[in-house]
C-alpha cells in the first residue's frame, strides 16, 4: 500500500498550488523517466504541457484527481496520497496544497478530511485569521458591508465572496456579459472581449484595492506584524491566473444581461463620432453621457464647418448636371439615418473610369464600421439561404451601407432583391449557434455595375425597388468630348486617411438631410430612364426572343439581325453604346436558359462565334433561327 508519491527531476525549481490545485514546474520528459522508473505506481505529475496519465488539461484540482484512474488503482481511496506529495525531496502539506477550498468541493475537500484527522495547521491558520479581523486597527479602514464580506470569506475560503466583492467596485459596471458575449468599457465604448484579457485586469485591480488598505495596515502596524507572512502569501494567492479565472468566470455569470446586447448601438436617431455625437431630429452635437450604448463610431472627430469645398470639387466632377448632383446628395444623406427604410437597391451604373468605384470608397471610409463589402453573389444566392445560420445577414443589424460588385454572368434573383430591399423582418442566427435573432434590415445596399442589371423575375414591384445612378463623366488623361474630364491620377490617395475630408464629406450630408426616406425623393429624368430600359429590355425584348426565335442546329442567324427584328420602326443601338451591351448581355442569359432546357451539350449547343458557312466564314449564333410567321 503505497501512501506517498516521490517524483525526481533536477529541473524542478519551483512549486506550489493555487486553489486546492498543485502545480509543479517540470521538464516533459519527466513522465517517461518515471514511467520507466516505477512502472506500477500512479502518477500525478503537473508541468506546462501535460499532468496525470491520462487528463491533457494545464491543472488538475482534488476533485478530478480523487475520480482519476491512477487514484482508483489504489487498494483503497486514500487523501494521504496527495497530502504526502513529494517533488525532490520538497513535501507539500496540506496547507500548501489547500490555500482555498472552492465551495464545490464540498465534504470530499482536503481541508475537510484534513479537518477530520485532526490536522494541526488548519486550527491555527484560523486562529490567525480571527486575530486578524478583530483588529480595531482593520475595522476602521472598512465599512460593515465590507467587514461582512472580509469574515465571510476568511472564514470559508470561497471564491465566490471574492466575486461579490468585486461586483461592489467601480470596476464591475465597465463589463457587461450578453448573449454569450463579453463586454468591456473603454472610454465611452463598449468593446468585444475576445481573449478577455481586460476582465481579468480589472478584477486584478480591483481587488487589489480592496484588499491594499488591509496589507498596507500590516505592513506598517508593528502589532500587526506577526500576521505578516500570512498575508504575503494570501497576497501571492489572490494574484494567482487560477484565482482571477475563478472570480472571472462566476463574475461574468453574474454579470449576465441579455438585455444589454439589445440596447447596444439601438439608437439610430445618432451619428457617434469619436468627440461626441450629432442628433440627427435637430442636427445639434452633444458629447457622451451614460445614457449611450455604442460599440463604434465614425472613424473621425466631428466639428460642424461651412467649408465643403474639397468634397463639392470631387462631386461636381462626377455628375456634370446639377439636377443629377443634388439628388446623389440628398440620397446619400439618407444613407446617415438607419431609421429610413431601405426601399431601394441602389445601382451605381457605368463603363470604366467613371467615378463610382471612387465614390464607393470613399463612402466607406467615412462610414467605417457603419459600411461593409459583401460577397458580389450576395443577391444571387438561392433564397433559401436566408434565415439559415448566416453571419453576414446578422452582422448587417448594425451596417447603415453595403457595397457589392458586379456579379460574373449571373442575373440577380429577384426574390432576394425583394425581400432584402422590402423592409421585411429577418429571421436568422450566427453559425453554431441557436440564438433566433430578428430584425428589420435598414442597411442601404449599393451595387456597382458595367451594365444594366438582369433578374430572374421583372415585375413591377421588382422595377419600384430600383434606384440607377448613372455615372456618365469619363476621365481620361486627354479628354476630347464634352462629358469627359481630365483624370486626376493623385485622388484615390487623397481621400485615405483624411479626416477633415471626411469631415466635411458629413457636414454637406446633413446640409441636405431632411429625414426623407429615398422613396419620397423626386427622382431625375436621366436617373428614371434608366429603370426605363431595364422595363423595356426584360418584358419587351425577352418576349421577343421567346416568341420569334427556336433552335436549328445547323441555321446562323447574327446579332445585327435579331436587333433589326426587334427594333423594327427604330434605329438599332450603336455598338459602343451602353445599351447595346445591355441587349448583347440579355440574349447571352437567353441562349443559356435555351441550352439549358433543351438539354444541349457539346456540338448541339447554341453558341455564338465565327462560323463556316458555303465556303465563308460568318461570325454570328449557330443554332437559332426565326420562327416562321
């Protein structure tokens, strides 16, 4: 019957425990030395790296040892095993091994079965205990609460008092516990703790005061200093990872809210800068109070300014027509107010060099955290996908703007477009997670394209959801025509990192903020156009297509001949014009949807390309043919 445990290892230097947990400084090949040393005694053997046979984790408390396999080989369950641990020649007695108990060890803790045989330490430490907080020196410096507190957890050695303590201090109101999701308070906002490396600060500061006036006392009280060994190492103890994990974790259970999570960032009626924010009802600026929940803020400082000229350059640039110009104002000072709905999905429409790649980037950098770049198959995805675990829509909660690229060869679905755009309520949930969360979608969506978009589906109420911005300005290094401008090659650098830009970017926003929502903006005729052609070209030119066209395997018809057909008392659109690619596109969907319900593949498809035909070759589609009348 064995009764003790003796591990050599030269390079031991230190041990210890923390929290009824012993804990031993040792080189990882210590467990194979001794395995080839004594093979049939149990091991309970603790370094940086792994411990006890058979458990990977960085401690082992009494508790898990007394149910380890290497303890239940023994004959019979006997606490001597731990209480006579011995690491080259250093013996840890039960006080070491026992600096505090936690509550859920209950009767099978050491001090209690140390208690039971009648263990010399445990009475006196109490002793020295008592003593102590019946110093007249000590009660002054507390008040009866906190005395109440002291003698509670003295007395019971509970971590848990530890945390009430705690929840009394300043500190305790700077963290917040929501939704599995801890919180912190840095200055006027409340950030993620991801690593939770601040909770345990402030619970280290904070108990450290509590307790400094009672070891201060210690210290310099020469009738106190017999208690000042004990009070070294309860010092060391409180410090201690193990210690302030403990506290941490029943803290934060503590400190559960889940309320919080909802309060947080919901008032949209607004605009926090990193100074203060701007109420947007009277477009008056008032710095933080605790009145605000804010997790981020516009990247910059806030200071109100008459001076908007570098931001009008830019835009007047950009949109030539001013008609055109104040209307792109005032839609994208509703893009400030996440209260408006978002009826619209909003296009940015032209060829290259045009300005609107610039103008997205520099709406993110002022919106920063308020803006995000979506998938460009965001609208194009299967509408099923929505109300699945789907972090993306959940993260668009908080998002006053989303940016998208054009698609590659696919039509937008328009059940998605209606939906996202339609101030529906959203159903959905992050990955791993059960948490329904529901919420209407306010974020504006901006979609940068070359051409016209192609949906699924057109109807009308697809079509009311549309809003195209044309960007017709071509900047070039030598420009020719009226609608182009000389480019300036140092701009995109200009408008990064640069805060009074942004600034005043804000400032020309709220100039022509009315509180609107963009549906009851007048929209101008060049912008309404636009939705125009995409009327036009999704019912009255894929009806055509369905109604004159059929497949022939071996017939070629060209381009030209199917626009001659279409616009039959009309010019056809000039090859180098926008619309004309907007068709070109159109009839490619059309000859893919053909193929594929025809079930086409390989030499039967319809493809376009140059093709022989009686001895030339003729470049056009293979494949279809007019429909006789």
């Amino acid at each position: 019957m064995l009764n003790f445990l003796k591990i050599i290892d030269p390079s031991v230097n230190e041990l210890g425990s923390e929290n009824g947990v012993i804990s031993v400084h040792a080189t990882n090949d210590l467990i194979d030395k001794y395995k080839i040393q004594a093979t049939g005694l149990p091991t309970h053997y603790i370094d940086s790296d792994t411990h006890l046979l058979e458990y990977p984790d960085k401690v082992v408390d009494i508790e898990e040892y007394l149910n380890s396999v290497p303890f239940k080989k023994l004959s019979q369950a006997n606490i001597l095993i731990i209480k006579n641990l011995t690491i080259n020649d250093n013996r840890l007695g039960i006080f070491d091994t026992n600096i505090y108990n936690e509550n859920r060890l209950g009767e099978s803790s050491l001090a209690s079965k140390s208690a039971k045989k009648g263990d010399s330490i445990t009475p006196s430490i109490k002793s020295t205990i008592e003593s102590l907080l019946k110093s007249s020196d000590l009660v002054k410096l507390y008040s009866d609460q906190d005395m109440s507190y002291l003698r509670e957890f003295f007395t019971f050695q509970s971590l848990n008092v530890l945390s009430s303590i705690f929840l009394r201090q300043k500190e305790a109101s700077l963290i917040k516990f929501s939704e599995g999701v801890t919180y912190t308070k840095v200055g006027y906002l409340w950030k993620v703790e991801k690593e939770i490396r601040m909770v345990k600060a402030l619970i280290a500061k904070a108990l450290n005061e509590f307790f400094e006036p009672m070891l201060t006392e210690v210290s310099v009280k020469p009738n106190l200093a017999t208690f000042r060994p004990f009070m070294s190492k309860f010092l060391r103890r409180l410090e201690s990872n193990a210690t302030l994990s403990y506290v941490e974790l029943t803290t934060l259970l503590r400190l559960t809210d889940d309320r919080f999570t909802s309060m947080l960032n919901s008032d949209i009626t607004i605009l926090p800068f990193e100074n203060g924010y701007v109420r947007l009802a009277d477009k008056t600026f008032a710095n933080y109070d605790e009145s605000q929940y804010i997790s981020f803020t516009f990247p910059f400082r806030f200071t109100y300014t008459e001076d908007v000229e570098e931001v009008e350059q830019i835009m007047c640039k950009m949109f030539l027509n001013e008609e055109e110009r104040i209307f792109v104002y005032k839609l994208m000072a509703t893009f400030l107010d996440n209260s408006l709905p978002n009826d619209r999905l909003i296009v940015f429409l032209g060829s290259g060099s045009n300005g609107k790649s610039l103008l997205m980037r520099l709406l993110s950098l002022v919106f920063g955290r308020f803006s995000t770049s979506l998938a460009s198959n965001f609208f194009t995805y299967e509408e099923k996908s929505i109300g699945w675990p789907n972090p993306v829509l959940r993260d668009l909660r908080y998002q006053k703007l989303a940016f998208l690229s054009e698609p590659t060869g696919k039509s937008l679905r328009s059940e998605v477009v209606k939906r996202l755009c339609g101030n529906d309520e959203m159903t959905t949930r992050s990955l791993y997670s059960n948490d329904i969360i529901r919420f209407k979608i306010r974020t504006k969506f901006v979609i940068a394209m070359n051409t016209l978009p192609s949906f699924t589906t057109c109807d009308e109420a697809l079509l009311r959801r549309l809003l195209i911005i044309s960007f017709n300005t071509k900047f070039t290094s030598k420009p020719k025509h009226p609608k182009e401008r000389q480019i300036d090659e140092g701009l995109v650098e200009k408008i990064e990192n640069n805060p009074t830009l942004y600034n005043q970017f804000v400032n020309l926003l709220l100039r022509y903020y009315t509180g609107e929502s963009i549906g009851s903006l007048e929209v101008p005729t060049s912008f309404a156009c636009s939705v125009n052609d995409i009327r036009e070209l999704e019912d009255g030119f894929k009806t055509y297509l369905r109604s004159k066209l059929s497949y022939n395997e071996n017939f070629i018809i060209t381009y030209t001949s199917i626009l001659e057909g279409f616009f039959v008392n009309e010019p056809c659109p000039d090859p180098k014009t926008r619309i004309y690619k907007n068709y070109l596109k159109k009839l490619n969907e059309y000859i893919h949807e053909l193929n594929s319900r025809l079930e086409l593949t390989d030499g039967r498809r319809i493809r376009f390309g140059p093709h022989r035909k009686d001895g030339k070759v003729i470049r056009g589609i293979r494949g279809l043919d007019f429909l006789l009348e």
